[in-house]
C-alpha cells in the first residue's frame, strides 16, 4: 500500500443477482450519504436482466468497484466482497 492510498473507514457491499429494478437505488443511497471516506463494492452474480448496463455506468467513479461474476450465490458473492474489503 502507497502512502498516497488511504484505507476507508467504510467498506459497503451490495451483492446483486436481477435486482436492476433495484440496484441504481441502493448505489445512489450510498453515493448520498453524508459520511466521506468510504468504498463501494457491487458484485454482480450473474444477472440475466439489465443489472450489467446499469453498474456500467458507476465503472469510472473513484470509490465504486464493480465486480462481474458468474452466479456463485449469496455466500461466494458475500465472502469475495469481503476479501476484496479494504475498509476499517
């Protein structure tokens, strides 16, 4: 780790598998928040529906890491999100 990069204080995760309807939503509650110093991790499960398109458009933001995986399931998807954690 750089001196340059500064652990979060908060890491959230949200797993999803064909909540498009929902995951824009749950992003923007996060992007809303008034707390600064945090990460986002979306994994993505495998959706069929229209989950893919619309975490492209949050690939490019600085704290948001999307991650696209085949359906591992609710525990997989839990734990990589955990691995891949680098809040406090």
């Amino acid at each position: 780790m750089s001196s340059r990069h500064k652990m979060p204080k908060v890491t959230v995760y949200i797993p999803t598998y064909n909540y498009g309807e929902y995951v824009e939503k749950a992003i923007q509650s996060v992007l809303n928040q008034t707390i600064e110093d945090w990460e986002l991790i979306v994994i993505n499960d495998g959706s069929m529906d229209n989950t893919s398109e619309i975490l492209r458009n949050y690939e490019s933001h600085s704290k948001i890491r999307i991650i696209e995986q085949e359906n591992k399931g609710l525990t997989v998807s839990n734990n990589i999100a955990l691995r891949l954690s680098e809040g406090k």
